[in-house]
C-alpha cells in the first residue's frame, strides 16, 4: 500500500512498460482482480467452474482501463483494502476438500483445475502487474494481500503440495496444455 499511498501525481499518470496502461489503470486492475479472483476460487471450490474465457477477460480489462484512467490513490487504496480483505476472507475459509475439489475452467479452455492450483496464478498475477507499476512508477512496495492470502491457503491444506500452472498469454489465468495441475 506504501507505493500507492506516496505515489505523486507525475508517477501515478506515467505509462507503465509492458502494459501500455498508466500506473493508476494498473494498481486499480490489481485491485479489481482482487475480486474477480475471491470470485473464480469460490466458484471453483464449490464445484461450479468458471465460464469466464481468456477473450472475455481481455475484454473486461480493455474495458477497465478505458473507465479507469481517472482513479485517485484513495479510491484504489480503498478498493486494494476491501478487496484484499474479502479475498483473503475467502482463501481461508476454504477447506481442505474445497481445496482439492476441481471444476472446469473456462479462461484454460475449460480444462479441471483446483483452487490450490489456481490461487498461486493469482499470486502471480499481482506480482508480475506490481512490478510493472513499480518499474514505471518508482519503487517501494514489497507485498500485497493476496500474497499472503494465497500463503494462508496452501498452509490450511497440508500436504497438497502441488505446483501453480504456468502463464503462456497476456491473460493471467491461460494456462499451458503441459499437463501441470488439470486433466
């Protein structure tokens, strides 16, 4: 939080490398992904799956930096916060058989996955945003939530050991067809 809450006006304006978004859209997107991800665990460990596609995702982050530009610190500090927290609430409250229930999902082309597979994507995902924005805005920020939301849920489930599938496009939740973590 200490980035976004001492990021100048000049820094939060800039274009971040690699994402051809300004260092507001991408820490907002951060926070929203927040939400989607609490959204696609909890679908995954009920069972449910998720619909969601990796060309509905590019879509809904096309459509999120246009809308996005004009965010203040407080408003995405505020939202990091809330969503954060609702994730994390999510994370550990799972069970161990939540944990290792699988469920299609969509953005990997409909492919079974876990939530203990999927939650590490995430991780991943914030990370690699998050030094993005760091790079084009300055550094100084260490960690996020969800990082440590994601450490609560492989602790709860021990044992599962298994490993985060790997990113092979732009969308953070495509998943390679190595064989890593589905069937």
């Amino acid at each position: 939080m200490a980035f976004v809450r001492t990021c100048s006006p000049d820094s939060w304006a800039r274009t971040v490398p690699r994402e051809d978004w300004t260092v507001a859209v991408v820490l907002h997107h951060i926070a929203e992904s927040y939400e989607n991800s609490r959204r696609r665990l909890a679908a995954m460990a009920n069972g449910d799956g998720v619909r969601d596609t990796a060309a509905t995702i590019d879509q809904a982050n096309a459509d999120h930096a246009a809308r996005a530009g004009s965010v203040t610190p407080t408003e995405t500090v505020a939202l990091l916060e809330r969503n954060g927290a609702e994730l994390e609430e999510v994370l550990r409250g799972l069970s161990d058989e939540d944990l290792d229930r699988t469920a299609p999902f969509g953005p990997a082309g409909g492919r079974t996955f876990s939530p203990v597979d999927l939650a590490p994507v995430a991780a991943r995902h914030t990370r690699e945003h998050l030094g993005h924005a760091q790079r084009g805005g300055r550094s100084g920020l260490t960690s996020w939530g969800l990082q440590s939301a994601c450490r609560a849920a492989r602790t709860s489930s021990p044992g599962s050991g298994r490993k985060a599938p790997g990113v092979s496009t732009r969308t953070p939740w495509t998943v390679p067809s190595n064989g890593a973590g589905g069937a």
